[in-house]
C-alpha cells in the first residue's frame, strides 16, 4: 500500500469509517481511455461529506448561528484506477475535531474492496461579516466525534 | 501567512515560480456569493502545468517512449477567496525531479498581489501495457531543472 | 404542458421511450437553492446516450468502420426544477435514424411520474481523416430502430 | 453553412451582434484529441450572458422585484471544431425581449473569422414564492432592445 501522509495506521484507520454513499462514475469524468479524470474526486467528497453532515442533522444552513463553511484545504491520493460506469463506495469520517475547524478524511472503495483513493480537508467555521472563525457548538462536536 | 507543510520558506518557494498563465474565474465556478468553489483550482493547476510542458517542448505525447503520465496525489490550500469575473496568475514549477516522478508546486497570485491559492502534486510516468513506472528521459529531466 | 417544437403529440412521444438509467443529482451540480443548473442536462443526455449505445452493442468504438461520432446539434426544455438529492429517470430513444446521422431524443421524470427535462440532439459519423460523413451500417440503424 | 432553425438571414442575424467577451477553452473542457466537448458551449453561454447583464446595468440582483432567473430552454449548434488553447469570441444578443421573458442569442467566432457556434435560449423572470412570471420592467426592456 503507498504511504499516505496523513494516514499512520491504515487497518485502525479504515475500521473508523462508518458512513458512505455510492458514487457513479460517469462518462463526463472520464478520459477517452474510460480512466477517472484527477479532478472527479474533489466533487466526490463534497458530496460524501454534505450527505454525511445531513444524516447527522448538524450544520442546518443557519450560518448566523454556525458560521459560514469555508474550506481550507484539500487533498487526494490515487491509489488504484477507476474506470466509467463503475460505482464506488465514498467514505468519509470527521476524524478530527478542532474549536472551529474539523478535518475530515475520505476513503474509496471499489467493488473488488480495493481502496482507489484516499483524502483529507480541514473545514473551518467562519462569522459572515467578520471572516472570524466561529467555535463549533458543542452539541455538533459531540455528534461529529459520536459518529 | 498561514502555515502550508511543503512549503518551507515562503519567500524562497514564491521567487523560483517562473511560468504563469491568466485563468479567467467564471460563473459557473462559483457559488451563489460570487466565492470561487473548491473544485476549480485543480482545474486550473492542470491547465497551468500542461501549458508549462507545452512551453518546454516536454512530454510530446509519445506514450511509448515517455509514458502515460498518471496523478498520483494532488492538494491545495486555499488562503484567500477569489470571486466571479477576476483573473488570477497560475504558477508552476517543477518542485522536484526524481527518476521516474515530477513533484509540481503551484501558486495562485491574485491583481493586489496576494497568494490566494498554494499546491503541489506528484506526476509518475508509466509503461502503458506493465502499468510500471518509466525513468525519465535525462533531456526532459533537464528542462525541468532549468525551467 | 408546455410547448416544445419538437414534439408533436406529448402522449405518444412519451410512449416510444422504453430506455432509462437513474441519474442522482449531486450538490455540485446545483446552485445555492438547491436547483438543478442548467448545465446539467447536457450532462445526463451523454451519460444516457451511451449507456443506451452500449446496451444495443452497436458502436463498439471501431473509429475506421463507424466513423467519429459529432454532435451536431443539442437542446433541453426545463419543464420543473429538479433539486440537490433527487434521483431522475434519464429516458433516450433514437427518434430519428437517418443516412449518416441520428436523431435522440430525451425525457427526463422524477419520482412523481413528472416530466422535467426534454431535450434532443443530432449525432453525426464522420471519416476521422476526411471529415466527410459515413454512412450507418445496416446492422445498427436495424438495431436502433428495434429499440 | 449549415441551416440552423432560429437563424432566417445568417447574415443579418450575425451582423447584429454587438457585445462579446473571449473565451479561452481549457483542456479539461475537450477530449483526448483536443475537441471542445459538447457541454462546454453551454457554460461559455452563461458566462456571456451574465457579463452582458451587467454591462448594461440590468438585473442588479434585486429577485424581489425583478423575480428570479430561469432558463426555460437552451440549444447549441456546433459548426465547426475548437480545440485545446484556443480563445474565442463569444457574442450575446437580446434576439427578442418579450412581457416576461427574454430570448438571448449566442455566437462563437474564432481567430479565422469562423463562425463555430450558434445558439439560442429564453430566461423567464419568476417570483421567487408563486413561481408566477414576473413582467420585465420598461427600463430594462429599453435597454436590451438598445443594446
């Protein structure tokens, strides 16, 4: 397995993912010769992580109240190839839990459970008009770190 | 300047980028308040590092000599927001050439001069049948270096 | 019902489709209230499009027997919103096969059995180093037609 | 030239358009052998409009009185190829500016003076809580009707 960075242990690591969507592959994400194009992933995993936000019933859109989410950065290993009209597994957990930040992680798995990619990005909290970053509720930390 | 862990000394990392292109933001890669989304600059890092290889007559698309260039990792830190209609520079390096890799870096420099957007990732040349890694050529290994 | 030029009588129109697949309709691909932006469609037509080909095992990508395939012409009809989560069934049929090139057309329906999205576009087959148009074989325009 | 529908006097129609920005075509937006792909036209449509828009002054954003944009429909009629690098000129008319709608048409030039694309489509302005159409306000009709 390629060494990835921000992943220590890669067994204990994959054990913490609980929740995933299923993600089509399409043709429009595709090159001529049927291989996901680099940039698919990062639309992957906005989906994962809003989905995964939703089933927990946090960040409702009050951006008064939670602060507008603002992505601070983002990262991708490709691992294993994956091909047009294949479908995924897309992970992702909230594997850290800061004061105004969380880091989320993203794993993807194939049919053949082969892990094709991996991925990280801490999203951070900020007050609309200021650009401050905003605490987290305690209430959405205790329910990121339960899941 | 917030801290980028593949970026040692900013000044250093920000006076040896020599190419650049204009990307143009557009609409559609933006969100309702005209913020840039997440997904563009890996877009706009492709679009920068092929027209880079174009400009050192690199990489003539002869698969069998020199490869099927294949994205092996990619990320980006987003440290100020862009908006609909702005025209920022796109730069690109090649950070570091090994045998059979290129680690490139980018960096976004938005009209007030400030860096909006840093990056890197890792380009690995493969034999399109083995699915191996081919060495680079020594000739494309110098351009890179002089670049 | 709304009117659209190239369909004559809805009911009957409705009626030949007989090809689906299921699009889900990610959050990237809306705007900031959740619709569906426009596009979309174009998108989900060529995924359609192909799955549809691929089904009828014609056009198996022989580019010297079958030409190049070109779009000639595309246009969408958006009759409802379609939002951020839902799922649509993304309807194709060949309304029309001709000499050298072919009509689809497509129908778009959401889970309360109502049309959304209606949308055509001509293919054409062209020689890759001429240009010039090709003729469809016999074998696929029967296929086509029997579909 | 190919015959295209909406067009009576190719050109008359040509001749009146007045206002067009440049539109670079990036490599993610063609395929491996370096055509624009046929989704692209529709967002350089977009791009155009807005840009349009606001150079008239128009459309300031006020959805409380001048309801919300839709797209009710769009088509694209592709005449000749683009390719990876190259910038076009894409122009926008008010073809007809109607109670509640308006009918924008587009045109892509290239540097041979080529006409590469034609297209058309209607924006309906809606309130934001009936769905109702809302009635373009006079000032902003005698603008694009001078425009």
């Amino acid at each position: 397995m390629a060494k990835v960075d921000y992943i220590e242990d890669f067994q204990k690591w994959r054990s913490e993912f609980q929740y995933s969507i299923p993600v089509y592959i399409r043709f429009s994400e595709t090159d001529m010769i049927g291989h996901m194009n680099n940039v698919s992933p990062f639309i992957y995993f906005e989906e994962a992580r809003i989905k995964f936000l939703q089933s927990l019933g946090v960040f409702t859109g009050n951006v008064y109240e939670e602060g507008v989410p603002v992505v601070a950065d983002l990262q991708c290993n490709y691992l294993k190839q994956s091909y047009f009209g294949e479908t995924i597994d897309m992970y992702v957990k909230a594997n850290n839990v800061g004061t105004t930040s969380i880091d989320f992680h993203y794993m993807a798995v194939n049919d053949k459970n082969e892990i094709t990619l991996t991925g990280r990005g801490r999203l951070v909290f900020v007050d609309q008009e200021s650009g401050k970053p905003v605490p987290l509720k305690e209430e959405i930390k205790r329910k990121l770190k339960n899941s």
